[in-house]
C-alpha cells in the first residue's frame, strides 16, 4: 500500500546541478501535518531548481537515488 494518491501525476525525474555562483538550490523544502511526504515550497527564480523544472507543490520522492519518501523534514534537509 502507497502514501501516493491514485490521482497523483506521473513521477518525473529532475535534477538538480548546484551552481558556483548561486547559493544553495534556489527552492524551499516544505512539510505538511496533513499530508505525508516532502514538498518544494517556493522555487527562487532564475534558480538551479527552477532551471530543472521543479514548481511549488511537487513532492520529492527519491533525493540521490535514496528514496525519502518516509523520511521526516529534518531528515531530508540533512541528505541533501
């Protein structure tokens, strides 16, 4: 049994190469109580993470091929 909804979009895969002159990846990870998993809060313009195409509101499944899915938010922040 899956915590992923059955309306769900398909998974995509981005990545995400972090820049020399841009600090960090340009996107905020976000929790929330009601729902389980990892989500992108906001998505810095100009951004590694907008140049990947990840948009607010995408969750994050896998992080390096390691899935987080369970994972809990101080957890994924560490394995980034």
């Amino acid at each position: 049994m899956s915590d992923i909804p059955d309306d769900a979009p398909a998974p995509r895969l981005s990545i995400i190469v972090q820049w020399p002159e841009f600090d960090g990846y340009g996107f905020n990870l976000h929790a929330e109580k009601t729902k389980p998993g990892q989500y992108i809060g906001q998505v810095d313009p100009n951004s590694p993470a907008e140049v990947a195409g990840l948009v607010e509101g995408d969750r994050i499944i896998e992080v390096n091929g390691v899935n987080i899915a369970n994972e809990n938010h101080k957890q994924v922040k560490s394995s980034n």
